[in-house]
C-alpha cells in the first residue's frame, strides 16, 4: 500500500511539472489572446505566433510573420530587442533570428498565401519541407518575403472577409 502511495505521488509530481512547463511557454498567449491586428486567436496559431519586444520596454503579440511585418512597419521609429517566433514543431517561442525557416510549400501559411514557417531545429525544418517542399530561408530573407506579399495577403485576407460577412448576411436573411 505504501509503495503505491508513492508511485500515486510521483505520477503527481510528474504531472503537476509537465502543466507548469506548458504554462509557462505558453505565457504570452495568456497575456496576449489575440491578435493585435487581425485579432485572431494566438492560442490556435500557437505555432505561428510571434512575439516583438521593442527597446523601449513595449512589445506586441501577433499570430503571424505578416502581422509581425504590420507592426514593425508601423512603428519605424522603435528598434526591436528581441523578435521571437513559434517554433513550427514544439510550438514554443524561439529567438526568430537564429531560427531555421521554410519559405513556400504546399502548406498555406497563416494570414498569407505563402507559408513561412519557423523552427528551432534544422532537422525538423529539414523534416517539414521534405514532406511540404519550400526552401530554407534565414528570417531577412523571410521578413522581406513577408513584405513582397503584403498587397496581395492583405487582399486575399480582405476579400475573405468580405464573403464571410455576405455569407453572414444571407443566413440572417434566412432565418
């Protein structure tokens, strides 16, 4: 009975450490829910989001390199401290400038047509593009990838929106 009382009490330990590790990489979702600009939820793009503090002690949380791209357009005259990015596998937050990114594929990225995608491993960007294509890319050449896509993401986001409220529109019509 004792010796089950312990293993009882390890199997605790063990889980109660596992919840506070995954609290704690997940941090910044609770801080930051949504999305600065497009208010998407970042706790479903945990393996998108990114997160920019800038040297003047204010950050942003987006979803996404595209809304990252926003931000850091919008504020030209602040300098980024630290750009961090969710690692594509484990889906913690990884130093984005030291990151190993695909660019392109078969795989969407988020709030853009081509997907840019981050990870903390070379082996696991490795994995992902032999089973998705795209290329290796260092995060210069994926944020300015993030720029040249700009005009038509931004399109592409706005026109779905737009058939998304029509679609809405017809089914308040409906009932």
């Amino acid at each position: 009975m004792r010796r089950a009382l312990i293993v009882f009490f390890q199997i605790a330990v063990f889980f109660i450490f596992i919840a506070n590790v995954q609290a704690q990489v997940k941090e910044d979702i609770h801080l930051h829910k949504n999305c600065k600009y497009c208010g998407m939820d970042r706790g479903s793009y945990d393996f998108s989001r990114m997160l920019i503090e800038y040297d003047d002690g204010t950050s942003v949380a987006v979803c996404s390199i595209h809304c990252a791209a926003v931000d850091l357009a919008n504020n030209i005259d602040k300098s980024p401290k630290t750009i961090k990015a969710g690692d594509f596998s484990t889906k913690e937050l990884i130093d984005a400038e030291k990151a190993f990114w695909i660019l392109g594929g078969s795989k969407p990225g988020v709030m853009s047509k081509r997907g840019k995608w981050a990870f903390a491993k070379k082996e696991d960007a490795e994995s992902f593009m032999k089973s998705n294509g795209g290329n290796m890319a260092d995060f210069e050449v994926v944020m300015k990838a993030a720029y040249e896509d700009m005009y038509s993401d931004t399109k592409m986001i706005r026109d779905k929106r737009k058939m998304k409220r029509s679609q809405n529109k017809m089914q308040e019509h409906k009932h």
